[in-house]
C-alpha cells in the first residue's frame, strides 16, 4: 500500500489524470480511503454542483447522478435475496448449523467487499460487493505528505465524492450500509479540517463552515446508514450532531429525526417517537392530534367524516388522484406514517385518528408513497373495526395501484405487511398469506426497510403457526432464524441489513417458546419465558405485545388442556382486541375466550343438593355462557361476512355448546365431524387434532368407547403430524390409563 501511495507522486497532479472515485484500503476490514483533491481544471472537466435540486419525485436530492432523493429512497432497485455469511460465527448449539441459513428466511449479513488492483493502473483499486463490481475506484493519496496542497475546494471536492460513493453502494442490489457508512464517515473527516492543520487538533475547523451542504448530507446518510448496520453509537452521535444546529430549518433536519423515530420504535420507546413526532410536525406547521386515549365518539365521528369525503369513488379513481408536490405536507404525511406504527402498538385509539387525517389530506392534497398508509390503515379499521372486510379489500386495492406508480418502492414491503398480515385474511385462506409476507419480507431487506421487513417476519411466523405448518419443518427454521443464538448468549440479536424492533424479537420469542413446550423440548432457564416478556412489554406500554404473550399463552393452555389456568390468564389480559386491531391473532383469541369460557360453564357442578348451592352454580354456568355466547356472536359474524378461517372454529364450538346445553348427541355429533373434515380441508393440523380430542372426550362422557378411541387415536396422529410430541405423550399416558380402566 505504502508503495503504491508513493508512487502516485503529488496528490492533486495524480489526481487530475485520474478517476476521481473514492477508494478503499488494503486493510482486512475495508474502509474507505477517500480522494483527498480534485482534478485541475486544465486536465478535467470540474465536477458538477452537488448542492440538493428538486428530483422529479418534488424531493430534493443531495448529489447529482444519485439514485436517492432526501428521504434516501432509491427509486428503481430491484429486491434481491440475503444470505448469512459462510462464516457466521452465531447459530444455535453454539456453531454453524443448518438451522442458521434457512431457505425462507436468510438472516442478512453485511457482505464483506473483495479488492482487485489493477498492476497497469498503480493505486487504484475496485470494491467486489455481492458478485458484482462497484466502480467506486480513484487514486489512493498520502494525506499526511500533501497536507499543505489541500484546499478547502479540494476538501468540498473529496467530501462530495465520498457521499457519491456512499450512495452509490446504497444503489447496489445488495446494499451494504456499514460500506456506505464508512464512505459518509470519510467525508465527514476530510471537512473538518483547515488549510495548515498539522494533524494535532490545531487549526481544526467546523465542517460545516467548509461545505454546510455536503456536511448536511453526510450526517443524514450516516446516521440512517450506521442506523440499519446497527452501529447505533455513531448513528446517535450524528443524529445530535444535526439537531443541536439552530442554523438548520427544519426541512433539511427532517432526514435525521426520521431517523430518529425509527431508532426509537426500534428500542420499544414508542410513546417517545409519538412525542417527537408531533414536535417534528408542530415545527412543519401542521396539527396533530395530542398523545392520549381517544374516545369512541371521536373515533366515530372521524370514520363518518372519511367515508363521507371518499364517497362512491372506485379504487382506480382514488389511486388516480392527483400527486402531492407539497414538501412540507410530504415531509408531514411521513411524520404520520411513522407514527403509526407506534400507535398501533401503544396508542392503539390514536391510531385511528392518524390514519383518518393521513385520509383527509391525501384526498385534499393529493397523493404520494404515504397514501399507501392512508388506504391500507382504513382497510385495517374497516375489517377489524366496523365488520367491513370487502370495503378493506377496496382500500388495499387503492394501496396495490398507487405502489405500481414510479416512486413508491419503498413502500412495498409497508404495505404488504399491512394487506396480507391486516386485511386479506379476513376473506381468503390463511395459508395463501405466506408467499406474499415472504416476498416483502425480500423486498424490505433490498429497500432497507428493516422494520417493515422484521414486521413480515412476524407475521410469517404467526400465521405459520396458526394454519397448522409442522412445527418441526420450516415454520421451527423461521422462528429460529431471527433469534440465532438465543441459546448460548443473547436474548436479542442484531442484524446487519434487517433492524429488528424489539417486538419483532419477542414475538419470535414468544412462538420458540410454545413450539418448544410443544415438541417436548427444555426450555433453559436463561432464555426469556412468558413473564420476562410481559415485564418488559408492560414497562415499555407496548399494548401490542401484552395481547401476543396473553393469546399464545393460552393457545399452550388450551391444547394441553389446563383449562383452569386458561381460564385464569383470559381474566387476566382482558380484551387486549384492541391493541391487535384486524391480526389474525385476534381473530384466535376471540375463539381461544369462547372455547375457554364454554370449557368453564362445562366445569361448574350440577348435582349438588343444597338448594343455594345449585343457585350459585346455575348462575356461575350462565354468566361464563353468556361471555361465551358474546364471542361467538362476533366469530358468527364475520363468517357470514366471508372469513374462511374460521368455519371449522365455529363448528367446534357449537358441539361444545351443545354439549353444555345437555343437546348430545345429533347437534354434537354432527358438529365435532364438520369441525374435523373442514380444518382437515384447510390444513388447519392443531385445530384438526383438537376437535377430534375433544370429540373423544364427548364420547368417553357417553360411554362409547369404540367412537372414543377412533377420535384419540386420530388426535394423536394429527398432534404427531404437526410436531407436538410433548402432547402425543400426554395422550398416549391417557389412553393407556383409560385402557387400563376397561380391563
């Protein structure tokens, strides 16, 4: 290296000959070596301005021939998938193992750039990043040698070339954003310096009096860079670098508090990113609504205000709107996208007054990549909150149309999370949600979206787990996958592409805990339980995840049968509906409450003598059937409003009802065998097993032992297919006490 720094000769003669590209050490780790002077005007064209110009997107871009505007969205890259890197050194058991490169869900390394020099072109070198090459090659100069020759034009020069470089390995396929990070941190480090400056902090001058443009940019993009790689340290010292400035408006701040929300959602502080959002849009000059519970009434008043502006209007028409040029209404409606998703998990009323207002102004000023939020949040409130499933398709059908637009990439995985994860399994099967969550799932780690990728994730794994997906095949590869090295040392892990939120985490958590319980595997005391979850869920007020832990909390108990304990977690969330507005997750605990409050009437004695005694247990058997008959009253509803999912779910529960109305037999009968052969036919393998458990235990209470063995012995074969050993043992101790007993 030294040799070829030396034979490069004076710094800015080399320099104006050559390209004039950042470049990269010879170091193991690469990092960037920026070009310390531009080319002589004499010997190349001067380099074109570099100050922010309106894109055609009405955004402001920070350097010319760049791909990205303000807001660093690329507008035409192509998702591409991740990979964990061959030499991994975190996996489960402590080494590589399969489980680590699952073909669903590749955790997404860095990958480490190569370096090829070319002999015919001394000091010059080309970054080797997924297969391909970035050429992002130029001189490699010796700083230290030419420190007098160096202008403050030549440092605005070589700052400006390494935001170009930074960007443009943000353009490549496979983004690596700790690269482009140390591009941004090069340019940042050749600004702050004076003409003279020996080196020793004398003489050192504020980057910002070189080039406050270019520093601006750097700091932007380094801080949501650094963000994404997961080196939050730097990302929060350039956040506070930016923000700290009074000479800064507001509008060029707005890329670092962006960033900013998106670290704090990322850490659980969502009531924080609520607070600072409505600042962010307190100084744009828009209003917003204050951070507190809403009330019904206003909720209402709302909804009637958005259906009245959106009138007959087709889908087409609404996604042919005219577009929003604004900037600060931009800037506003990202605010409010933003801030959605901590609502969703902590102000879950405020919610609906965000997307009511992202409405509003999308139909009054137009439309861009937000509105994607605006219509797919009200086909969320449409489905899970007023019964309206087939209007909420119209909605995502507007989402799906403005996304083919140009300009809205970074929309895609957004909005598939919230149409496939919100809105499409209200009215088509669970199962075919799977592909599309995947495919943005891709999309979100190309794009950088880590938090929308992490949030398909999840729901990939929830809805795995609830459409009966074997527990030891993919679904077991998936929930691992973003908690590699949950067993040896970690109860978070952190991804280099993908910034999972902790909620992501924990809920991943909160299924590799079921399924291990199910498939009969220790859980060690180190790793998190159930508890540990809800502690950090109920300091953190992430209502969203109280409701995750609590329905698959007593999705365990109710397949195991430990009723009481069901009984006694259901009193204890409460409705937490709310806070899992339109998941599938709260459509199974509307019938994890009706089957457990059926399951607690069946409980109560009736043979008592005592007159009193018989009144208290007559009455303690109608008020858990009238909470059951409440939940089952909204699961009749939305199957007659077209929901697939839940047919076989309602048969079940009307044999169970009817067999605590006493109407064996026939209507019993008649429903435990619809409940088999439709979750049979929709592939739902627990629920399956479960009804023909319970069908065995109707038929043990009727003394038809031939019908009660044919149904345990089907239960066991379906638990076994699903994975569930730890509950094929329990039954199979079952069955051998009650052939015991019939000798």
């Amino acid at each position: 290296m030294a040799t070829q720094q030396n034979q490069s000769g004076s710094a800015i003669a080399q320099a104006s000959n050559q390209q004039d590209a950042p470049i990269v050490d010879t170091d193991n780790a690469p990092s960037p070596s920026p070009l310390l002077s531009k080319p002589s005007s004499s010997s190349s064209q001067q380099p074109k301005s570099h100050h922010a110009e309106e894109s055609k997107h009405g955004v402001a871009s920070y350097c010319c021939n760049s791909d990205h505007n303000t807001l660093g969205l690329r507008w035409d890259d192509e998702p591409n998938l991740g990979g964990v890197h061959p030499n991994a050194e975190r996996s489960v058991e402590g080494g590589v193992s399969a489980i680590t490169t699952p073909e669903l869900f590749p955790v997404n390394q860095i990958q480490i750039p190569s370096l090829e020099y070319d002999p015919n072109r001394p000091g010059t070198a080309q970054v080797m990043i997924g297969g391909g090459t970035s050429t992002v090659s130029a001189d490699i100069v010796n700083f230290a040698a030419h420190i007098g020759e160096i202008t403050d034009d030549d440092r605005r020069y070589v700052a400006r070339k390494n935001l170009e470089a930074g960007m443009k390995v943000l353009s490549e396929k496979n983004a690596a954003f700790d690269i482009a990070a140390m591009y941004f941190a090069a340019g940042r480090e050749r600004l702050c310096y004076s003409d003279g400056d020996n080196g020793d902090g004398e003489n050192k001058k504020d980057g910002w009096d070189v080039d406050r443009t270019t520093m601006l940019a750097l700091c932007s993009e380094g801080a949501n860079a650094s963000y994404v790689s997961g080196n939050f340290d730097a990302m929060n010292l350039l956040i506070d670098e930016v923000l700290n400035r009074d000479d800064i408006p507001i509008k060029d701040k707005f890329r670092v508090y962006e960033v900013k929300i998106l670290a704090m959602q990322g850490a659980g502080n969502y009531h924080a990113s609520i607070e600072l959002g409505i600042d962010v849009r307190r100084r744009l000059g828009l209003k917003t609504p204050r951070n507190r519970r809403t009330s019904v009434l206003r909720i209402l008043g709302g909804y009637a205000r958005t259906c009245l502006a959106l009138g007959g209007k087709t889908a087409e028409e609404l996604a042919n709107l005219p577009e929003l040029t604004d900037e600060r209404i931009i800037m506003g409606q990202r605010i409010l996208e933003l801030m959605e998703v901590s609502c969703y998990q902590a102000q879950p009323t405020m919610f609906a007054l965000l997307v009511f207002l992202l409405m509003d102004t999308s139909l009054k000023y137009g439309i861009n990549a937000s509105s994607c939020d605006a219509f797919t949040g009200f086909g969320v409130i449409l489905c899970g909150g007023f019964g309206k499933p087939q209007r909420g398709k119209e909605m995502a059908k507007v989402a799906e149309l403005i996304l083919a637009k140009p300009g809205m990439k970074r929309m895609t995985s957004r909005s598939v999370f919230v149409c496939e994860g919100l809105i499409s399994h209200w009215t088509k099967p669970l199962r075919e949600t799977l592909e599309p969550l995947l495919e943005a799932y891709k999309v979100g780690l190309e794009c950088g979206d880590g938090q929308s990728a992490g949030i398909c994730q999840s729901l990939h794994v929830t809805h795995s787990f609830y459409c009966g997906l074997p527990l030891e095949g993919n679904f077991a590869a998936e929930i691992v996958a973003p908690v590699v090295g949950l067993q040896n040392d970690a109860k978070t892990v952190e991804s280099s592409t993908v910034v999972q939120t902790q909620q992501d985490l924990d809920i991943h958590v909160i299924y590799l805990l079921g399924s291990k319980r199910l498939r009969g595997k220790e859980v060690l005391p180190e790793e998190q339980n159930f508890d540990d979850i809800l502690e950090v869920a109920n300091k953190t007020g992430n209502q969203t995840l109280c409701g995750y832990i609590y329905a698959g909390h007593m999705e365990l108990k109710v397949i195991f049968g430990e009723w009481e304990d069901a009984t006694n977690i259901a009193i204890k969330a409460g409705d937490v509906r709310a806070a899992l507005v339109a998941t599938y997750t709260s459509i199974r605990f509307t019938f994890l409450r009706a089957l457990i409050y059926i399951k607690a009437a069946q409980s109560q004695p009736t043979g008592t003598n005592e007159l009193l005694g018989r009144m208290i247990c007559s009455a303690d058997r109608y008020k858990w059937k009238r909470k059951a008959l409440k939940e089952m009253k909204l699961i009749q509803k939305w199957v007659r409003r077209g929901n697939v999912n839940l047919v076989h779910s309602l048969h079940l529960l009307e044999a169970e009802l009817a067999v605590l109305d006493g109407n064996a037999s026939r209507k019993a009968e008649e429903s435990y065998k619809s409940a088999i052969a439709i979750a049979s036919k929709n592939g739902f393998l627990q629920d399956q097993a479960l009804s023909h458990e319970l069908a065995s235990l109707y038929f043990e209470g009727r003394g038809d032992d031939s019908r009660r063995d044919h149904h345990m012995e089907h239960a066991i074969q379906c638990y076994s297919a699903w994975g569930a050993m730890a509950k094929v043992a329990q039954l199979n101790t079952r069955r051998a006490s009650q052939t015991e007993m019939d000798r």
